[in-house]
C-alpha cells in the first residue's frame, strides 16, 4: 500500500469477532473514506471485509489476506422523504433504535440482530420479523477492482441469509422506511428483544444460528411438509446434539443452533470440530445437508 494513504493500519491483530475466540489478520485497515476503502481494495483485491464480526468464524491459524475493518465508516442522514442513508460500518442496533425514535418504521423488524450495515446486506440478515432487503432501496458497492458502483437494491439477487452481492463490498445502504408511532414501534422493538432473551443464549458467546434454516426436499413427519423451510435448530435437537461439546465449544441447550463458547477454553478448531460433528449427526439421522450461516475464514 503507497506510503502516502492515510489509512489506519495494524499489524497481527486478533481479529474480533462475537465468538471472542479465533486467529489474527497479519494486517488490518481501518479506512474512514470510501477512497479510503476504495485504496484498500485496489491494494489488495482479495482483502476480507469485516463488520461487526457478529457471524463470522477465524480460523486459528488467522488471515493473510489484507482484513479491512469498515468500523470506522458511520455516518448517517436523513432525508425528508423516509430515506435513511447509512455507511456501511454504521451499527444496525444504533440504527434500529434511532429509527424507532424518530417514528420511521421498517428496520424495528431486526431488533436483536447484531450487525454493521455492511454485513446485515451481505447476509440479508433478518428473521420471523423481516429481513435487511425489505426497506433497501440502493446500494453503493465497490467491485474488485476498485470501481463504485450505485444502484438499486434490486439489482442484486437477494434471497434467504445472502445478499447476493457476489464479492462486492458495501460502501453504503439507503433504506426507505415509513412514518409510524414512535411509541408504538419501541414496543415493537422491546417485544421482539424480549422474545429472542427467551429463546437465545444471549449472554453466552457465540454467532448466532450456525446452520440455515433447510427447506425439505420431502415431508418428515414431526418436522415439516416438502418445501418447507425448516429451523435447523429442531432437526440439530432431534438429532441428540444439545449439549454435545469439543473443547470450549458446546451446542446451546437453550438453541440447537447456537454454539456458545467458553473463551478460556475453546479455540477456534474446537468450534468447526463441534459444526462438522453437528453436520453430521443431522445428515445420518435426517438425510439433509446442513450449511453454514456462519461465515468462517481461513479453514483448509
Ligand atoms: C447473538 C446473535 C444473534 C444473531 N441473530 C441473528 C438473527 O436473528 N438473524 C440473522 O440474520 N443473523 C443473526 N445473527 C448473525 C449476525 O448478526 C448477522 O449475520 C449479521 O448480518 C452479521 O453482520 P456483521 O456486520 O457482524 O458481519 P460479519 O460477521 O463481520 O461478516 C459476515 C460476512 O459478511 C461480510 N461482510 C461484512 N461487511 C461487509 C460489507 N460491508 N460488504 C461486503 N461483505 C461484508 C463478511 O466479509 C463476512 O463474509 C446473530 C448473531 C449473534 C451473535
């Protein structure tokens, strides 16, 4: 990278992430522009974005490839009309909360996803309430290149858990929302908070749902008609893996899905150790092939 850009550099970083646990970027950027951002890319193509780390996975033997942190790239305005535009590092939890205050409704359905913007649009981050596409009206991407990209959030192919971004980068994210009753859409927010502490292990670390949710290629009884999308989480419990553990790892009791870790204990291999097990377990019991919601850097 030429001597001149400003950008905020550091050298082998444990790259952060919600599991707490996992390998170290050799080199991680912290650009504050979308020149910035856009010199990083152009240094190197290959360069792993981060956002919030909240489903991402390090491999312990860490990241040799540029690791460009948009944690630095925040801002956010309003417009008259409902539209909201976000940089891409900005906190989808802040913004969850801004929004409902200010009476615009749209983004109150991903209360309790942590998240930057960046990373709830490459993962079409979302559940039961909605998803991160429902209000997105256009993007600004940036190719492999280095060249920027505006266009409508149509334009890109967007489905369950995937952005369909391919491998551009979101610089920024402009979303629609609807006037509403801020009073009422704070509720909203705290209902759906609520109802996820019940139902996550929240205070535990992990990433969230490791596996997406599989749509039946056929009925299973007790489980779901052909063509259903199906919780992961239920055929993980049915297949006898709540408690299974590897080293710190252990798969929640309280979520199939999740795996929560013990920092003190677990390292990263433990955790893809406990997911292939997992995989397993589902595949002989149920015939269906898990995949992976959590995105994981740097495993062989
Ligand atoms: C407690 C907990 C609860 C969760 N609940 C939910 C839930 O209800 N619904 C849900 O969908 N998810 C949930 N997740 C998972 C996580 O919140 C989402 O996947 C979220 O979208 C991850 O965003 P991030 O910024 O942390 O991305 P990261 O984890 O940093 O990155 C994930 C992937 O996105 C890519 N990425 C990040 N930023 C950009 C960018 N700017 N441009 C291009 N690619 C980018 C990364 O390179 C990586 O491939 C949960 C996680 C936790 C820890």
């Amino acid at each position: 990278m030429p001597e001149t850009l400003a950008v905020e550099m550091r050298c082998d970083i444990q790259i952060p992430t919600w599991f707490g646990v996992g390998g170290r970027a050799d080199r991680l950027a912290r650009p504050r522009t979308l020149e910035q951002l856009v010199q990083c890319v152009e240094s190197d193509p290959d360069c792993r974005i981060l956002g919030d780390g909240a489903n991402l996975l390090v491999a312990d033997t860490g990241v040799r490839e540029l690791v460009v942190s948009l944690d630095a790239m925040r801002d956010v305005s309003y417009e008259a009309n409902g539209v909201v535009r976000v940089a891409a590092g900005a906190k989808l939890h802040r913004l969850v909360q801004e929004t409902a205050a200010r009476g615009l409704a749209g983004l109150h359905t991903l209360a309790g996803v942590p998240a930057s913007i960046g990373g709830a649009v490459a993962m079409n981050a979302g559940g039961k309430h909605g998803s991160t596409y429902d209000h997105l009206v256009e993007l600004t991407t940036i190719d492999r290149r280095g060249v920027v990209h505006t266009e409508p959030a149509r334009a890109f192919a967007a489905c369950y858990r995937d952005g369909g971004l391919g491998d551009r980068i979101v610089a920024g994210a402009a979303f629609r929302l609807v006037p509403d009753d801020p009073a009422a859409l704070r509720a909203r927010v705290k209902a759906i908070m609520l109802e996820k502490k019940h139902t996550q292990p929240l205070a535990a670390d992990s990433a969230g749902c490791v596996f997406k949710n599989p749509v039946l290629q056929e009925a299973i009884a007790g489980v779901g008609r052909a063509g259903q999308r199906v919780g992961a989480g239920l055929l993980i419990d049915r297949a006898g893996c709540k408690g299974w553990a590897v080293g710190g790892a252990s798969v929640s009791q309280r979520h199939a899905n999740f795996i929560t870790v013990d920092k003190k204990q677990a390292n990263a291999a433990n955790i893809i150790e406990l997911i292939e097990r997992v995989g397993v377990a589902v595949r002989e019991r149920f015939g269906i092939t898990l995949h992976t919601e959590v995105v994981i850097w740097g495993a062989s």
